[in-house]
C-alpha cells in the first residue's frame, strides 16, 4: 500500500476545513471496499490536495471494519462504527454529518472512481460555484460486460431544465453525484423511511432549489451485481411501497416550489418501475414478490392508472395468487 496516499487522503486536522470530504458508507463489506478505498486515495492524489476519507461503518454483524480496512494496508483511513444499524437512511445521514470538507461525496463500499474524478469535478465546482450539486457520466459495471449511462447534454456546465428532467425517472448513480455542504445544510437529510427511491427523492429536493452541473467524462464506475441494495430492494416486494411514499415526500417538495406540473412525470415513473419490479419478480418465478408489487401499486397508485390500467393490474394480480394458491395445493398433496 503507497503510505503517502493513505496520509494524503486520511489524514486532516480537526480544526482544518478541507475541500473534500469523501465518506464510504459500509455494511458487512466484501474486498469491493477495497478497490474502492483505493481508487479514492487515487484519485484524491491527483488534486495534490489533503482530503477527508472515513469509513461509515453501519454496526456490521459479520466483520470488524476497523480490523478489515487495516488488514488492507490502509492504516490511516478512518472508521467510525456506528453504535446501531440504521439501514441506508441512517448511515448516509451519519456521513454527512460528519463530513467536514465544502465538497461532500458519499462514495458507497462496491462502487469506484477513476483517477481524474476529484480534480475534473472540483475543476467544474470552481467553473460553477452558483451549482448546489455535480454529477458526471457513469460508467456501469457487471460481470457481462461495461457499459455508459446517456449524456445529459454534449458540454460540461449548468443542467437546463434539470427539475423536470430528474422528476421523469432516476437518472444518476451516487458515486457519480458530488453536493455542497451548504446545498445539504439547506435541504436537509436523507429520508430514513425509504430505501429504493431515497438518493431520488433527495436528488429532486436539491433541484428543486439549486442549479445543478454535469461533467460529461464517465469518471465514476457503479457495480451491478446481486447483492446490491438496490437488488434486494427490488426481489423483496416492498419497492412500489417505497416509490408510493417518495411521491408523498417530492408532491410536497414541488408544492413548496410552485413546480406541481413536474409531479405527473414522477408518477409515470414510479408506476413504471412497479410494473418492471413486478415483471423482474414473475420472471424469476417469485410470484410472492410480484403479488406484493401489484398489489402496492393497487393499493398505491391506482389514482395514476386508467380504469383499463386498474382492471389489468387487478386480473394480473388475481392471476398470480391462483398460480401461488395452485403450487400450495400441490405441495400439500406431495407432502402427505
């Protein structure tokens, strides 16, 4: 391990306010936290700058983060453990608040930046400073393969029309999504109710008050693999719940800005991925969890839905309960 990077990285003066604040929220982390320790450290270095760099550890059950980051090399990096688990809500929160730079990047244990990520978005920080947030293209990893999200626009600078744009799907990744001190200290946290939509909810929340600028490099990696909170969110049948309850929190947020005429976007959006979460659950054969989404999106979200839209939603749900009831039946005859 390159000491001079772990010292540039880690170590900041309590009573010094640094740039950057780089805070990497864990649970029970694999060696991903590893490549993506080091690629912060990496890129950190290229500024030339001492940054902060802390591990948020969200009382782990399986491993002993302190323990496991030292065993790595990286001596100086520190580790705060959280004396309860939160869950997502919770620990992004603690990341914040314990974040000391003007630039705050919540950095999550399996994802990665490249190299030029801290210099070419402070670099877009100083060409903007009206912006409350940053965000730069990302670059998606899975075991099949790489690939890049969409360019928002061809040039780096202010997003046009980014309220709107936000409000009609998810379309950023955290590693990619750089904000403010003071954006945050204005809008306050994360939403500890939700987990599926909560960086979009709060991504929505800073729109709604602040520019937002775009780099266009793909200077940050988001992995996709199974055990992604995003993936369980999705296979346990709670993630229509947890889009119903978002749109309560983004109607209030556009209210508030006299941006109503964004919210049926959002909506379209949230009955979309219900009905994706329920096709994903059907076509792995879990057809509890697709129940679980078509009924949320019923019970949730029938006021967004057409009467043919309800009626369908309604024979697909009644479909699936007659398949769960019929396997029942079989393995109660198999098992007598």
């Amino acid at each position: 391990m390159n000491t001079s990077l772990d010292r540039q990285a880690s170590e900041v003066p309590h009573d010094v306010r640094p740039r950057w604040s780089i805070l990497i929220p864990a649970y029970n982390p694999s060696d991903l936290l590893r490549d993506a320790i080091a690629s912060a450290q990496t890129s950190i270095a290229v500024t030339g700058e001492v940054a902060q760099l802390e591990i948020v550890d969200d009382a782990s059950s399986e491993v002993d983060v302190g323990s496991l980051v030292r065993s790595w090399g990286f001596h100086s990096v520190a580790v705060h453990r959280r004396s309860t688990n939160g869950g997502l809500g919770a620990c992004w929160n603690d990341c914040i608040a314990r974040a000391r730079g003007e630039l705050i990047h919540i950095l999550h244990q399996d994802d990665l930046v490249k190299p030029p990520f801290y210099e070419s978005m402070g670099r877009l920080a100083a060409m903007v400073p009206t912006a409350g947030m940053y965000f730069c293209r990302t670059e998606f990893l899975h075991e099949s393969g790489a690939w890049l999200d969409e360019l928002e626009q061809s040039d780096s600078g202010l997003v046009a029309h980014w309220l709107e744009r936000i409000c009609e799907r998810q379309r950023l990744q955290c590693p990619s999504v750089v904000v403010r001190r003071g954006t945050y200290e204005r809008v306050g946290s994360f939403e500890t109710s939700l987990r599926y939509a909560i960086d979009w909810e709060m991504w929505i929340r800073i729109a709604a008050s602040h520019a937002v600028a775009y780099l266009t490099d793909a200077l940050a990696s988001y992995r996709i693999h199974s055990g992604a909170e995003t993936r369980r969110v999705k296979s346990s049948g709670i993630a229509t719940r947890d889009l119903a309850l978002a749109l309560s929190y983004i109607r209030r947020t556009l209210a508030r800005a006299d941006r109503l005429d964004c919210f049926s976007s959002a909506q379209r959006f949230a009955l979309n991925f219900s009905r994706q979460a329920a096709y994903e659950a059907e076509a792995g054969n879990d057809w509890e969890a697709a129940a679980g989404e078509i009924a949320a999106s019923i019970r949730y979200m029938a006021t967004t839905m057409s009467l043919r839209d309800c009626l369908w939603h309604i024979r697909w749900y009644l479909k699936l309960r007659l398949n769960l009831q019929a396997i029942r039946e079989r393995a109660r005859i198999a098992g007598r």
